[in-house]
C-alpha cells in the first residue's frame, strides 16, 4: 500500500472513531441547549462544539504522545477494552451524564455548558482517536476537525442507527475493541517475539474483539 493511500485509510480510521464514540456527546450538546430559541441554539451549539473540540485535539496530541511509553499503552488498551464494552451494553441509548437543563441567563454561560459537558463526554473518544493516529499528529488533528464538521448530524444518525439496528453497535463496539488489541499487541508482542509475527500480530486484536462482542453474555449487571 502506497503512503498517501495508508494516509488516506487511516484518516478515515481517525473520522470514524470520533463519530463513533460522539452519540453521547450529541446527546449532551442537544440537551444543553433545548430550552433556548432557535437562533440561540445556533449561536450555543456552533461556538460551544468549537471550543470543546480545540481542547479535545490538544488533549488527544498530548494522550498520543503518551502512547509512545509502554505502560501508557497498554493501560490505554485495556481501557479502551473497557469502552467498547461499556458501548456495547450502552445497547445504543446514550443516557450517562447528568445534563443541565439549558436554562441559562447567557449565551457565554450556555456556550461554556455546552463546552464542558461537549469535552467531559469526549475522554473516550481522546483515547481511542489517539490510539488511531498516534504518530500522525497532523492526521489526527484533521481527522478530529473534519469529523468535528459533521459531528452532530453523523453522531445523531448513528445514534438511530445503533437504537434500531443492533448488528451497528455490534460492529462499531468491535471496531473498538480490535483497536484496543492492537494497542496492546504493540507492546506485548515485542517482548515475546522480538522478530514479529503476523499471526501473533492479529491474535490479540482478535482475543479482544471476541471478548468484547461476547461480553453480554459473561457479564451481568
């Protein structure tokens, strides 16, 4: 595979695992600001997702260096492990935070909730995007931007997505799962097997692919 078309594809990669994992964020913004007027929720959702989002890619490079350090990586994998689960039993309905009510005296004061309840949502999507595009920093600030621009129609339609058709958030939880493997592949496997192996490459993003999508059925609430 040429350079720019392995750009290319993981570019796409990073746009996809942020929309992904923003159906809750969706849910917050569109929470937030559902007792302003129309032109109000405009002004809000536009400069507070702005805001909210500059923060989300200077945390994200900051996480994707981090990644570089073993130990770093591997919690990261676990825990992104631990997302897709969490996604996966969220069965598509995004009802976490508590929200504020939106009743706010000014705009500045709507658009910091919007902001901050936008960034609190977005720390699974800080991992999992810089797992995606650790060691592309300018792949992963355009990924973050450009699916940013779509972010709240494409969140919103996965969101009806996952709600009515289980197989999505069946898929879209192994995505996760299968970058949570390769994340931890990258630091196990060169302490097995210096030399590298493609069959010992793809175990461990297969092992946790499988233990995520056959998670509900070994752990119950």
């Amino acid at each position: 595979m040429s350079t720019a078309a392995a750009d290319a594809a993981r570019l796409l990669e990073i746009i996809g695992v942020n929309i992904l994992l923003s159906c809750d964020n969706a849910v917050v913004v569109a929470m937030t600001i559902r007792h302003l007027s129309a032109a109000q929720r405009s002004i809000v959702s536009t400069a507070g997702i702005a805001g909210a989002v500059l923060l989300q890619i200077a945390a994200t490079l900051t996480v994707a260096r981090l990644l570089a350090m073993p130990p770093v990586t591997l919690a990261g994998g676990v825990l992104l492990c631990v997302i897709a689960i969490r996604l996966l039993r969220q069965n598509g309905n995004a009802s976490e935070p508590a929200i504020p009510d939106g009743s706010y005296r000014s705009l500045p004061a709507s658009i910091a909730a919007v902001a901050a309840g936008y960034f609190m949502m977005s720390l699974d999507n800080i991992l999992g995007v810089a797992a995606v595009g650790r060691g592309h920093p300018w792949l992963l600030t355009a990924g973050v931007l450009l699916s940013s621009a779509v972010l709240i129609p494409a969140s919103l339609l996965v969101a009806r997505l996952m709600q009515r058709y289980r197989l999505t958030l069946t898929i879209g939880a192994g995505i996760v799962g299968w970058v949570a493997g390769s994340m931890l592949a990258a630091v196990v496997l060169p302490l097995i097997h210096p030399q590298g192996m493609r069959a010992a490459e793809l175990f461990l993003p297969i092992a946790t692919t499988a233990i995520v999508l056959t998670s509900p059925l070994w752990l119950r609430d």
